[in-house]
C-alpha cells in the first residue's frame, strides 16, 4: 500500500512538473506579443522551439511516453507520425510556396 | 406545392431519372446514351429488387441479419467485403466496356453515349474500381487470411471491423444510388477544383463523391488501426514479427499507411464539401483560393493509395510462388526490408502525379529521383519472386497463371513508369491514353491478378471446396489477353498524342487502335463471366471439390491447419510456433494435425453488434441528405450515428463462451476424419480426389 | 516503474483484467489519434500557405486578440492537469467520488474553453471576420474550429463516462475508456500549442 502510495505522489509531482515546464514555455511567450519584448523573427523562432518543447513537456509529464523501460510501439508510432506530419506539411509548404513564387 | 417538395427533397427532382435522357433527345447518340443510362439504372434497381424478393421468399432475412450483418467474425466480414467487392467489379467492368465502345465509335463524333454521360461513366469507373473495388477486396482478403496466419482468434476490435464495413458499403450503396438518381460527378476519379467547384458545377454530381469518397475513406482509417493493432498485439506465441507470412507484412505496411494516408483525403474532400456547402475559399479561382493545394492534397493522398492497393497483392504473390513451388520464400528478409522501404518511400513522391503543375524544374527533378528509387526495392521482389521458383516443384495452378503473368506484364508497366518518372517526358505524356496505359497496367496485372489469384487460393479455406479449376484457367488466361489486348494499344495511343477522357475526336490515325482496344474489352467481360461460370459450376459440383482437410494446395502457414471452412474460433487454442513458414514445420515434423498441449478450455467470443450496420444506414441517410439538400434526413442519419454509437459505449457483456467439449467435438471429428482421408500428391492437386490432405513434399521429392 | 506492462496512459497492475485489455485498446487509440494527427498537420500546413491570401480583407491583425487566446490557452492547460488529477483518482481509489469531481472540472474548463471561443468567431464576424471572405479566413475556420469541435466531442464523451459510472458503477470499460478519453484530451491540448504558435502567435508578432 505505501508502494502505492509512492507512485501516486509520483505521478502527481509528474503532472505539476509538467504543468509548470508548460507554464514557463508559454506565458513568457504570450507575454513578448503582448509587449513587443522581441522583433518578428526571433519571436518566430522562439515559438517555433517553445512549441516542440511544450509538446514533448505534454507527452513526457502528462501521457508519459518515456525513452526507456517501456515498450517502444507508442514511442515509434509518435516518431513515425512526426516524420509523415513532416513530410506531408513541410512538403505542402515547399510546393505550395514554389508554386506561388512563380506566378 | 413546391415548397413542401424542397422541403421533404431537398433538390431532388423528377429530372435526376435517367429515363428522362431519353425524353429530351435530340439525335441518335444522344438516344442512345439515354438508353445505356437507363438500362444501367434499371439492372441496379431490378437487382435489388431481386435480391429483396429472394431473401423473402426463402425466408433469409433472418439468418442474413444475424449469420452475417451484425455478426463481427473476421471472416464473415472478410467474405462481405470481397462479395462487395465482386459486385462492384461487375458495374465498373461494364461502364469500362462502354467506355471503349464510345472511344471506338467515337471518331469524329459518333458514338454510344453522349459527352457528359461519358464524363460520369470514367468518374464512376474510377471511384469504383479504386474505392469500392479494389479496396474492399484487399481489405477483406486480409481479413480473412491475415488473423488466421498470425494465429490469432480475431481482429483486435472485432466490432470496429463491422463498422468499417459498414461506412465503405455506405459509399458503395451512395454509388449505386447515383445510377438511378442521376448525375454524378464528371470530374474523374480525382474530382479536381475549380472544375468540382459550385461555380462551376452546383449539381449533385461532386456532392456524390465527396460524401461517397469520404465514407470509404473512414472505414478504410479504421480497418488500417484495426489490422496494426491485431498484427502488433495478437500474434500466437512464439511468432516473431521477422516470422510472420509475408502476406502480414504487406498488410501491416498497407495497413500503416492506410492509417497516415487516408486523412489527407479527408480533409482534401472536407475541404471541398466546405467550399460547396458554405462558400469557404479553399479552392476557388476567387477569393483567394488555391485550387493547387487540392492536387497537393489529393496525391499526399493518393500516391500512399497506390502501394496500399498493391502492397497486398505483393503478400499473396509471394504466398502463391511459395505455395506452389513448395520451397520457402526466397529472400524473406529481403522482401520485408523492400516492402517497407516502399511503405516509406511512398509519402515521397507525391508530386510526380502534378509534375506540369509549374513548379520549379529542381523541385520536380528531385521528385523524379525519388519516384525512380521506388523502381529499387520493387525490383529485388520481382527477383525475390523468380528465384523463389528456381528449382521448386513449380505447379501452375491458377493463382499461379496470375502470378507469372504478373511477373512479366508488370515489370512492362514498372518501364513505363519509370518513363512518366521523368519529369520532361511527363510533360509530352501527361493527360494521354499513356498514363492511363501506365497505371492500368500497375493496377490489373498488379493488383487485380492478385486480388484474383488469392481469391483462388483462398476460397476452398473459406467454403470448404476448391475453384474449378478448368473455368478458372479460361478466366486467367482471358484475363491476361484481354488486358493485353485492351492497354497495350493504349500505350500506343498515347504517343500518338490522344488525350485521355475524350469521348470523340477527329483524328482517323487513333481509330484502329481504340478498335483493338474494345475487343481487349470484350474478351475481359468474357474473362469475367467465366469467373461467374466458374463459382456457379464450383458451387454446384461443390460435394465433388470438397477439401474439408483444409489443406488443399500443401501450403505453409497456419491458416491452413484448420478445416475448410475454418471454425468460427479459427484454432482449439492458439498455437504455439517456431520460425517461418509454422504449419510447414508441423507438417515436416508429423504434427500437422493433433490435440491441444494442455487440453481443450473454454473460448471467449465476441457477440453480434448491430453497429456496424446501423451506422451503414445512418450514413448512407446522412450522405443521400447532403447529396440533395435533404437537409432533415441528414440531421436524421447523423442523430443515428451519434446515439448509436454512444448506445455503444453503454453495452456490457459483449462476450460469449464457447463450450470447451464443443471445441473437443468439432476439433476431435477433425482428426478423426483426417485419418481415412487419404493423403494426395502435388499432381493429383487440381483433381476431385484432392480432400485436402498433403502427403509431405518430402516423401514426393524421394518417391 | 518495472510495474507498467505498456507505455503512456495505465491503469497498473492491480486492476487485473481492465489493465490487460487496456494495453490493446489504448495502443489502438494511439494509433487512432495519430491519424488525427496527420488531419491537424496538414490543415496547418494549409494555414499556413494560405495565410497571405487576405483577398483585400481582413487580416490577423485586424481579427485576433490576445488576451481571450491567452486564458483559453491557460483554460485548456489547466484542464489537462485537472484530467490528470481525475486519473489519478480512478487509478488509486476504488470509489469514483475523486474522479468524477476532477472529471467535471475538467469538463468545466474545456467547456469555458469552447465557449471563449465561439465567442472569439463572433467578434471575428462582426469585423468582417467570416470564412467566406477569403483564402486566409476559410483556412482559418477549416482549422481552430475542428479543434473546438473535438474538444466539444471530448467533453460529450466524458458525461458519457459519467453516465456510464452512473449506470454500472467504476468497471472494466469505464476504466479503458477514461485512458482513452485521456489520451483525446491531452492530444487537443498538444494540437492547441501548435494552433496558438503558427495562428495566433504568427499572426500577432
């Protein structure tokens, strides 16, 4: 029962770490739109890394998708997923805007 | 009056019978072409009407409801999608017969059915043969063979499986409906914008599509989770991923992209229903749509699409040149690495279907190289496969027939492609008969001959007799020329410049090959009507075929270590195996048939759901509601849907117990049958004396 | 945690059968969610290569406000972490009070959620906002809206969860189903970070 008990704390701290990581990953963000911290650019690409972070920050603390010692199927379908998601959206990006720039 | 009309339905007027073609004709062609319409409108409904009026009169409602639509038995749900299957191969078979007629009489603007009944004939055609064709046929053979290969009892969720069923025969039915309430789409299989658009086409006919593509294209979603999760979860112990049959392999492979490939379609179709039912701007000329992205979006779709469509028919070529070569697979685990580099390479090159779209040259160049590398790993098969027959105790069977036959027309058709690969050729053949040539000769010797040749290999497994097997020759061999006949000229006519869906033209030079081509058309309506012939004579000398063994063709998986026709709990307990080719081994070992290690126990089965067909109506009410502006019996259909499936989710108890001793009876009169069943040789296979019972290939080799 | 038989989401050892079955049912949900996945990807994608296509309308600037994306981004996270407190109610206590207490906040929140955002479309509309204005605005509504649309679904899901607690009490299916359901709602929330970034964030910088 203690084990139990153990775990269930662990997970508990799990989801509050997470929360706080998701917290620290968007508030500040919000926060430079709001107030013109940085110029267009820099902002792009510091939500653009925020934004892979918090997702991994989601899959870690709150679906708990470890590295290690767990089956691997979940962790393969979510990386296979990232690459057909890459393939297929940054691909319709290139095509599209290859397309655009020659009209 | 009228109010109340549009009010109960929607757009849907007198006008949309076909009948009324005939009405307002003009001239003779336009007669005509009202007359194929209504004759086709008119075998859809006295077919159904028949079929009513059968299953009344021998009091089969009944049985049809519970042995069949809500039973959730991969094996009966596999058997409903091939019959589908088969009967939507009839429809598509005939409309592509008139379509030759037309192109045949078409010079200089004659013909047998007018402009725009053509435009729909090759848009049905089209949908029909990739959606409700060649898809459920593949999906219901991998229901059928794959969780008995893996040793498994059924799918992973055998209720979801009638579900899927059920959202593809919805899309089947919406099609079947079209021929009698008329128009539907005439912007091809691919259904392009703008030309898709409400601009340019406010009619019913795109609505059709959409709805009917999209409901296959769900169902087809879930059938590929479905098979994933069976094949990741449910293989019998001691079966490895490295030992599954090859006929697995290809199917998770399909089954994957089924799962990554199918959204883009949804949303490229959604997209569209947006456009025409709410005026978005996705893909209009105004507004500022982008038609363009609906090719992108389409063909991130549709090239996946086609390696679904033959990475199965792959699986049952290489069981076929095992099976009746006797010997294992040649370069097993060369074909898995080839099978899944094809499963990934497949999202990479979308863009050869659009090369003339107008994208840079580097772009398209980089897309050509990348179609060209599929040629790499579809070439190592070609040869896994030839090899796999070297020295083997080579019998050509039927499926067989299919498979040399495919072995060389479609390597022929992977030269043409590596042709359209290149960029600057694509754009001399892009939109000609060629590119028609080019992928009918991928889709029939690929996917067609072996979709055929597992129907033939599998069938005496799912009815307990074999196939006749001197109408399965006339129809393989007919088959084979009739497609020869029917798209080699057209490779021809390609280069001669004749551009595809064209009704009529005026250039005598593309006359005499459209000629040859109707007559390869006419020996494929006989090829298939020998494949009628051959079920009717089949299942009439049906005592005389019987192989209640299981085993007729001394194969090597598991599937066929159970009778013909496999119990409903496939094996008294799930086998244990060690290495490839398990039931070979049992058999090499003198195992082939025995009691369960550890005694017979009781087996949990899944019980009936009506969900599936439940949905299959709701759908089918939604989709018919949006098609005409029914706007209450969509909101009908998709309330159906809604509380049938959250009624779902409150059912408990969703399983039945098998009794241990009715296991131990039916398995026990098994064997006991086994032992005054005489064993038969390779070459009495084709024969009434094969009960199937092999005697080892081993004592044939030394004898 | 050698205890947990499959990754992500579990019920752990001592629910007996409702763990086992779950390690079937939850892989085929993931499988499930990530073909939605792809459906979000791609609607991004379309977002993004048809952003410039205002068609003389209006624009980002014109339309969005920060603030209400702001607390709608904190409601959903918030809810996230109040779904996770529900599972760990159902997975440690055998009476469902905890779970179904957590479970309706969650569903409050999301339900704010969704609300926020409706009423973030009818100001939009009221600017001249509406999808049938241009390129930009159609993928805009073919995108934010079927992410409110699942979280709508999501919440519907939940009272059918809660309905069937009410019926048979806290069973096997229940339990598979609260992993399920779990896996939608944090899924919504990982698709939110992507809508917040590329729309909102994009649009507003």
């Amino acid at each position: 029962m203690t084990d139990k008990a153990a775990e269930k704390r662990k997970e508990q701290l799990s989801y509050a770490l997470g929360f706080g990581y998701a917290l620290l990953l968007t508030v500040p963000l919000f926060a430079s739109v709001a107030f013109d911290w940085l110029d267009r650019s820099t902002l792009l690409w510091i939500t653009g890394v925020a934004a892979i972070l918090q997702i991994v920050v989601h899959f870690r603390f709150f679906l708990h998708i470890r590295l290690k010692g767990q089956t691997k199927e979940d962790l393969q379908l979510i990386l296979f997923t990232t690459l057909v998601i890459g393939v297929m959206g940054l691909g319709t990006i290139w095509v599209i805007f290859n397309l655009m720039s020659r009209m | 009056m009228s109010d109340l009309w549009s009010l109960v339905f929607g757009r849907l007027t007198l006008d949309a019978l076909p009948v009324l073609e005939i009405i307002h004709a003009t001239n003779g062609r336009e007669l005509a072409s009202g007359i194929v319409g209504t004759t086709a409108a008119g075998l859809a409904v006295l077919g159904a009407l028949y079929l009513v009026y059968a299953l009344t009169k021998y009091h089969l409602w009944g049985p049809l409801w519970r042995d069949w639509l809500t039973s959730v038995d991969h094996k009966k749900i596999g058997i409903m999608y091939v019959v589908l299957a088969l009967v939507m191969l009839a429809r598509a078979l005939a409309e592509a017969f008139v379509m030759r007629t037309q192109q045949a009489l078409g010079d200089g603007g004659g013909g047998l059915v007018s402009n725009e009944h053509f435009a729909q004939l090759f848009s049905t055609h089209g949908t029909i043969m990739i959606f409700f064709m060649a898809m459920p046929f593949l999906t219901g053979l991998i229901n059928y063979v794959m969780p008995l290969q893996i040793g498994s009892r059924d799918v992973a969720f055998p209720t979801m499986n009638s579900v899927s069923l059920g959202f593809t025969a919805a899309g089947a039915v919406l099609l079947m409906i079209s021929l009698v309430l008329q128009p539907f789409s005439t912007g091809g299989w691919t259904g392009y914008p703008p030309f898709t658009e409400a601009a340019f086409n406010p009619g019913p006919g795109p609505d059709y599509w959409i709805w009917a593509v999209t409901l296959s294209g769900i169902g087809t979603t879930l059938s590929g989770i479905n098979f994933v999760v069976t094949i990741y979860k449910f293989r019998c112990d001691g079966m490895k991923l490295m030992d599954m049959p090859l006929f697995c392999w290809t199917s998770l492979c399909t089954s994957i992209l089924m799962i990554f490939a199918l959204p883009p379609l949804t949303v490229a179709t959604g997209l569209l229903a947006l456009d025409r039912y709410l005026g978005f701007h996705m893909f209009t000329n105004d507004g500022g749509g982008n038609m363009m992205n609906f090719a992108n979006l389409f063909w991130l779709f549709g090239h996946p699409e086609v390696y679904i469509l033959i990475l199965p028919a792959f699986g049952v070529y290489s069981e076929v040149f095992s099976t009746f070569s006797s010997k294992t697979l040649y370069g097993y685990t060369a074909l898995v690495i080839a099978t899944m580099c094809i499963a990934v390479l497949s999202f990479t090159v979308w863009v050869h279907h659009f090369f003339t779209m107008g994208q840079s040259a580097n772009l398209n160049a980089i897309f050509g190289i990348a179609t060209m590398l599929i040629g790499i790993p579809t070439g190592v098969k070609i040869y896994d496969w030839m090899l796999t027959m070297y020295r083997g105790r080579v019998r050509m069977a039927v499926p067989m027939v299919y498979a040399v036959a495919f072995l060389i027309l479609f390597t022929i058709g992977g030269l043409s492609g590596i042709l359209l690969a290149n960029p600057s050729l694509d754009y001399v053949m892009h939109n000609t008969l060629f590119l028609v040539a080019h992928f009918h000769n991928m889709l029939i010797p690929g996917l067609l001959f072996g979709m055929l040749a597992g129907y033939t290999l599998w069938f005496p497994k799912a009815f307990g007799f074999i196939l006749d097997p001197k109408w399965g020759y006339r129809a393989a061999y007919l088959w084979i020329a009739g497609f020869v006949f029917a798209f080699f000229p057209l490779y021809g006519l390609g280069i001669l410049g004749m551009p595809r869906r064209m009704a009529e033209y005026f250039n005598g030079a593309w006359f005499p090959l459209t000629l040859v081509a109707l007559l390869g058309a006419v020996m494929i309506i006989a090829a298939f009507a020998c494949l009628c012939i051959q079920l009717y004579v089949s299942i009439k000398n049906r005592e005389a075929l019987a192989v209640p063994m299981g085993d007729p063709w001394d194969s090597r998986t598991l599937e066929w270590a159970v009778p013909a026709p496999a119990p409903e709990w496939n094996f008294p307990a799930t086998p244990e195996v060690e290495g490839r080719d398990a039931f070979a081994t049992l058999k090499e070992g003198g195992y082939d048939l025995r009691a369960p290690d550890d005694g017979y126990h009781d087996i949990e089965m899944p019980r009936n759901s009506a969900l599936g067909p439940v949905l299959m109506v709701g759908s089918t009410a939604m989709a018919f509601g949006l098609v005409w502006y029914m706007w209450w019996l969509a909101a009908l259909g998709a309330m159906v849907c809604f509380a049938a499936t959250v009624a779902c989710g409150f059912r408990r108890n969703t399983h039945r117990i098998v009794k241990a001793e009715d296991v131990k009876a039916e398995w026990e009169a098994f064997c006991a049958l086994a032992d005054t069943t005489p064993r038969i040789p390779r070459s009495l296979e084709q024969t009434t004396q094969n009960m199937g019972h092999a005697s080892p290939a081993s004592e044939e080799i030394t004898s | 945690m050698s205890t947990t038989r499959h990754p992500g989401l579990n019920l752990g050892p001592h629910h007996g059968e409702a763990d086992d079955t779950a390690e079937v049912e939850v892989f085929g949900f993931w499988v499930f969610m990530m073909s939605d996945a792809i459906i979000f990807g791609l609607l991004m994608a379309t977002y993004v290569v048809m952003s410039g296509n205002l068609n003389g309308g209006p624009g980002p600037r014109e339309l969005f406000e920060l603030r209400p994306v702001f607390i709608e981004t904190m409601l959903l996270l918030f809810s996230s972490l109040t779904f996770g407190f529900a599972q760990i109610g159902m997975k440690y206590h055998p009476h469902p009070a905890r779970m179904i207490i957590w479970l309706l906040v969650s569903v409050a929140l999301a339900l704010i959620f969704v609300g926020m955002e409706v009423n973030d479309f009818i100001t939009m509309a009221g600017k001249g906002g509406i999808p049938q204005a241009s390129g930009f605005l159609s993928s805009f509504y073919a995108l934010v809206p079927l992410h409110g649309i699942h979280v709508t679904a999501a919440c519907i899901w939940a009272l059918a969860i809660l309905g069937q607690i009410a019926v048979y009490g806290l069973d096997d299916e229940v339990k598979t189903g609260m992993l399920r359901l779990g896996i939608l709602w944090h899924f919504l929330d990982i698709v939110w970070i992507g809508i917040f970034s590329i729309v909102y964030i994009g649009g507003l910088a």
